[in-house]
C-alpha cells in the first residue's frame, strides 16, 4: 500500500495479497489493532488498550483489540525456515494461533502492543508473537515498513521503562513509525481496575491515542 504525503510517496508495507483487506468500496480502509499481551484477562493492560480503541474509533479509526490470553502463541525456535521458505508465513509452526493473529498485523495500519511489567521485561506471551512476526516479517521483505507502532506498558511499581524500551525495539528494527504523548505511555496499577487510579497515564494514553489517530489521517 502507497500513500502520499505532500506529494512524498510513502510505502506502508509490502505483503502477499492474501494479507489485504478492503472495505466495501474496493478501498484500503485505515485501522489499527491492538494487541493486548497480558495473560491475564479484563486487567490493566487490556483496560489502557480498551481505553486507546475507543478514542481511535472516536477518531474515525476502525480497531480491534486481540487478547493473547484468548490464544497460545508458540515461541520461534530459531529454524531459519522463513528465510529458506519465503512464503510470508511462518513454515515451521502450524498448530498454534500466531497466523491469524499475524494476518491482522499486516492488514493493520498501526499496531499497538500492550503489556504488563513481568520481571522487568514483556510477558512471554507478547515476544512470542513478536519474536515470530518479526522473523517473518523481515524474511519476506518487511511487512511493518512504514506501519505506526507504539508500545502501552503497565506497572506495580517498576520496570516500565525497561520493558517500554523492550518494545520499542521491535517497532523501530521494523523501519515503523513511533508517534510520541505527553510522558512515555506507561501506567501503574497491579490488581484489575487500578490502573484507573493513575490520572497521569490515562491522559497519556488518550493523547497517544488521538496522536496515532491524527497521524493516520495524515497519511491517507
């Protein structure tokens, strides 16, 4: 997909024509997905994404939120058969949920990866997936080139910035494009509901919400 911008073409991602989606009209439509990497179902994390969803679709923004708790995610094992293979898919692994969840990432315009602080780092279930959708990704000409991508990262009490600095990795390898907030988009809370309480992270996260949004509309 090719958007211009002030006459300055800009390649979103080149992905097999199986990966795209149209809307009714025949047209690219702009959406984001969100992706919820907590194992934990209805908490903090997935309570920030829910959050963001809502004001992207305020926004004009089609979105979904993927909860990986609902799904299991194999992690890579290193077998180098994407890069052999080529086809745009994982060839070693089969029998798990990583390519449906994977087809929403490359139908996406922006991708938002949630995850909880779990000793000092993402949850096994959020690098699983993108352990493996980077591999594929970048075997096959890189399906992420020009997508938004932001990570939301909630904490206890520390090691927010490591693991928001854990995601940001994936986005920026990828050649995507990271739009900023008012703070980095972190939030505290650890029981379910807490994160409510953090005034300061839920005004990032709308405000990062409404950037990814604007920027998104730039592009169309």
């Amino acid at each position: 997909m090719i958007y211009s911008v002030k006459g300055i073409e800009i390649v979103l991602c080149r992905i097999p024509r199986y990966y795209i989606e149209t809307n009714s009209k025949g047209e690219d439509s702009m959406k984001a997905l969100l992706i919820c990497g907590s194992p934990r179902k209805e908490g903090n994390t997935e309570m920030l994404l829910n959050l963001a969803k809502e004001r992207l679709v305020n926004r004009g923004v089609p979105s979904e939120v993927v909860l990986l708790a609902e799904h299991t995610v194999k992690p890579c094992i290193a077998c180098d058969r994407c890069r052999k293979v080529k086809d745009g898919t994982c060839a070693a692994i089969k029998d798990d949920d990583f390519h449906p969840i994977f087809k929403k990432m490359c139908e996406a315009d922006a991708i938002i990866v949630g995850s909880p602080v779990y000793f000092g780092c993402a949850t096994s279930q959020t690098t699983s997936l993108l352990h493996r959708a980077g591999y594929v990704s970048g075997a096959n000409g890189n399906f992420f080139k020009g997508k938004i991508g932001a990570p939301v990262v909630v904490a206890r009490r520390a090691g927010q910035n490591f693991t928001y600095a854990q995601l940001q990795f994936f986005f920026t390898i990828n050649d995507m494009i990271v739009p900023g907030s008012t703070y980095w988009n972190v939030a505290f809370g650890r029981q379910k509901g807490e994160v409510a309480g953090d005034a300061e992270g839920i005004e990032t996260i709308n405000h990062f919400a409404d950037n990814v949004a604007g920027l998104l509309q730039k592009l169309v």
